[in-house]
C-alpha cells in the first residue's frame, strides 16, 4: 500500500488529499478564518444555565452558542473550576498539577445547577464544529493529544487503544505509561504506540506538558471568551494521526509549508523527513495528482465503479441512503448469486471510501444487491468491516438484514464535505454533468461490452468532434492505451450532429464458422 499526502497552498485556503495507491481518500480544507476546529481549547463564558436539558449553553466567540451536556463536563470539573481560578489571579503558576489538592468527583446523575452558574469561566473543549444551524458542541473534559498518547488533565486513567489486540503488547504499554506518568493527568495510548519504547512515549508526554503549561499561562488576566489552545493546524494533524511506513511522498507547492512540515516530521518521524518535496511543475499540483479528475467523478449523485456498476448517494435531514446498482452488466460465468456477490464486495470498498472522503456522520443505510446465501452476506459484512478498518473515525457497522440492507452508525464531528460536480449547461438554461466525467463512462460502457462475452468484431466510438480529437491525440493516445489494455482497436468517428457529451457504441458480431 502506497501513501501520499498532497498539499495545495492558495493565498487563504490550504487543501489536502490524501491518496491511498493513487485513490483519493481524504479531502480537506483550512481556511484562515476557520476558528473552531476539533481539539481547539476555549477559555468560555457559561450563558443560560437550562435545568429542564441537565445542560448550558456557553459562549466560546460563535454566532450561536456552544452546547455543554452535564455527561459532557467530566468527573473532575470542581477540580478544574478550582484550577481556573487559582491561575486567573495570575499569582498560582504551579501547572504540572504535582501539588494541586484534587476535589471528589461530581454525582454521575447530579443536576448541572450544582456544578456551573450563569457568569462564570470554564475550559471547554470543541468535540463537533458548528453543523447548519448549530452552534460547536463542546466538553470540560480535556485532552491534549500527542503522536503517540493523549493527556488528560485531572485524571488518574491509563487506557490503551482497543485497535491494538495483543494483551501482552497492551500489558507492557500500561506499564511503560505508569512509569512516566505525571500526577494529576491521566493517559490514552494511541493505536501508533504500539511496539515504541519508553523514551518515544516520554518525549511525546513531554511535547504535550509543554502545550499545556503554555495553555495555562494564556488563562491569567484574558478576556472571555478567547482560544488559548489550538489543534495543530490540518497537516500536521493528519500527518499526527496517520503517518506510518506506508506514506512514500509528502508534495506541497508552498515553500514556507514544505520547511514546516520538514520540521514536524523530524519531531515525530525523522526517518520520513526525506519524503517531503516541493512542487515545481507548470502543471498544477492537483492536476499532476489526478486529484481533480477524482474529485469531479466522486462528489456528485451517482459514482460509477468498475465493470459498469454504480452507487447512488443520497442525504436525508435525518440519515444518508446508498443504493448498489450492478448497471447493464452481464457475465456468462457468474450466476445471479455470484453476480450480486461481486458488485457488493467492490460497492463495499468504494462506500468505504465515500464516507471517508465526505466525511459523512451519523445514520448510514446501505441498500446493497440481495443475495440468497448467509455465507455470501457474512463475506460481504466482513469485507466492509475490513475496508472500513482504516477510518479514523468513530464508526460501527451492524450485519446486513435478510433484505440486503446495512446499518452504519459514523460519528459526525465537523460538516460533510460537499462540492459542486454538475456545471452550466452552456447550451441552455440548466446544468449539466462535468465533462470530465464523461470520459469514465465512456470507458465503463466499453468494458462492459467487451467483457460481455459476446465477442464483438467491429466497435466504433460515435462522439464530438471534441471529444473525438481528445481521445485519439498523440501517439500515446487514450485510444492507443484501450488497445494495449482491450487488445482490440476502437474506431473513433466524429459525429457533427452529435451534443458536447453525447456518445453511441455501435458494433458488429463475429460470424459463427460454418
């Protein structure tokens, strides 16, 4: 497996794709005034105190208020109300916690009354960005996360990642966490310390103290409400979560971004920091990448997959729905079952990979293609499960029903991403699908009739002029290429009569011998 990070630098917004084997998997976006992301740590102000929702509503700079659930606020906040004030005053500046006096954790099922009072301050944590009309969910229960472990102010926990199976490999990690373990903080080893020593861990423990003594430092004589933590920004973040053996290159076209992200790798993968190029084509980095052309045939309604099937995606208030659709394919070796079977284990890796790359949260029904068989159901369940493994995100999956349908539950903390892939018809009124999309239904029908077994003698491509001279320019033509792939030589004729996106195969049967 094949890893790439690219990165796209504009005056105010930075894009980055994620390819995995040349997919793109991951899509993301950081804007300039982009101000409450996930991890941010706010210095708030309690608003309305609301008994009858066991809730408040705290003001953290947003339009609309951020909400704070009592089961959001954390055994200890009486602690951190405590700490809050001894560091506003400026005078206390003990912030390791060595010495801090801890109070008793709050009553699981008390009422938030007892806890927070309209007008005061309060550490908050964004968990969920802003979503339509909603303001940024948020938590008292703070974390700081590193590389390789997460640092959990007024706490005594040591948990390990559930990802990571071996129990002696759990058992040594709890071990090694206890033996560096500051008190007052608890830690969460992450997925990616498995099989590092103690002096990895402690120098991430130690990188993530630093952040919050300079955390505590901004708490004394500031205004309310203000950030005085930040996440890192998206690349470093994605570098933190995802970096491993499999990232093979690292390309931005921003100078200042490559030193930058140079000098985090060095921090946490210094064997990696090779990886990082800067982008010096005339081309721009996306094109080079394919990332556009991907981005167009994956973001609209329907996404086509290969041999000529085809998901449809579509968003409800209250949950998405994905449709598998096998399209106008036939094979004379697979039976119906076997048919059904194929579709859904490549829908499967595709739906894998929408839900990623949209950042799709919450309810997710799948209407896959029925199948007869328990086997064949558990295959696909497990499948998906699988293509599912590498998602960072919080998700479960429930075993497909006798009607073929699965249930996917997917935690939602920041907007699904959207783009726009339908463009002005520039005919007439209305919109069209991107052209560029064209090119891969072209080249789905083609497959599809090849591969229908019907051994066809003669096809001719009828297209656009246009679209004619695309497919046969240069030597090493897109024609050549089905050639070498198909082993057969399509017949590109140009058609005047023919609309921009309008496209026919016709086609001759090989005689029978006598």
């Amino acid at each position: 497996m094949k890893t790439e990070l690219i990165i796209r630098s504009n005056s105010s917004d930075i894009d980055f794709a994620l390819l995995r084997d040349g997919k793109l998997i991951e899509l993301n976006k950081e804007t300039s005034d982009h101000n409450f992301s996930v991890g941010d740590i706010f210095l708030a102000k309690i608003g309305k105190v609301m008994t009858g929702l066991n809730a408040a509503f705290v003001n953290v700079g947003y339009p609309k208020d951020g909400f704070l659930h009592y089961h959001d606020l954390g055994p200890q906040v009486q602690s951190l109300n405590k700490f809050i004030k001894k560091v506003s005053t400026g005078n206390y500046k003990e912030f390791t916690l060595k010495n801090f006096r801890f109070e008793e954790d709050i009553n699981k099922d008390g009422s938030i009354n007892d806890v927070l009072k309209s007008g005061q301050n309060l550490l908050v944590q964004i968990v969920k960005e802003p979503i339509s009309t909603k303001g940024p969910r948020i938590s008292s229960e703070l974390s700081i996360a590193g590389r390789f472990l997460v640092l959990v102010p007024f706490s005594n926990r040591i948990s390990v990642s559930q990802k990571i199976a071996d129990p002696k490999e759990k058992e040594r990690l709890k071990k090694l966490a206890k033996s560096i373990r500051p008190k007052g903080f608890g830690l969460i080893l992450r997925t990616v310390a498995e099989g590092k020593k103690v002096a990895e861990l402690d120098k991430d423990l130690q990188n993530s103290l630093d952040r919050w003594k300079t955390m505590c430092k901004r708490i004394a004589n500031n205004n309310t409400p203000t950030k005085i933590l930040s996440e890192l920004n998206r690349a470093s973040s994605i570098l933190r979560d995802v970096m491993n053996d499999s990232f093979t290159s690292i390309v931005t076209n921003d100078e200042t971004l490559k030193v930058e992200i140079k000098e985090y790798l060095q921090e946490i993968y210094p064997e990696k920091e090779n990886i990082v190029k800067l982008h010096a084509s005339e081309v721009p980095i996306f094109e080079k990448y394919g990332i556009e052309r991907q981005i167009k045939t994956s973001f609209g309604k329907t996404v086509s997959m290969s041999k000529g099937a085809y998901l449809v995606i579509e968003h409800t208030e209250a949950l998405h729905v994905i449709d598998v659709n096998s399209g106008n394919r036939s094979n004379k070796s697979l039976n119906q079952e076997e048919t059904a079977l194929e579709v859904n284990l490549i829908a499967a890796s595709e739906i894998a990979r929408q839900l990623q790359l949209r950042d799709m949260g919450g309810i997710i029904v799948v209407d896959f293609i029925d199948m007869k068989s328990a086997e064949n159901r558990q295959k696909l369940y497990q499948h998906l499960k699988d293509a599912m493994a590498l998602d960072r995100t919080k998700h479960k999956i429930l075993p497909p029903s006798k009607f073929g349908l699965v249930q996917i539950t997917r935690q939602r903390v920041r907007p699904e991403l959207e783009i726009k892939t339908r463009e002005p018809n520039p005919n007439k009124n209305g919109e069209v699908e991107a052209p560029i999309v064209l090119l891969d239904k072209i080249e789905a029908e083609l497959e599809r009739l090849i591969n229908s077994g019907k051994n066809y003698k003669d096809i001719t491509l009828n297209v656009h002029p246009f679209i004619a001279a695309y497919l046969t320019k240069g030597v090493n033509s897109i024609r050549f290429k089905w050639f070498v792939q198909h082993k057969k030589w399509i017949k590109v004729l140009p058609r005047d009569a023919y609309q921009y996106l309008q496209y026919k195969f016709y086609f001759k049967k090989k005689k029978k011998s006598k």
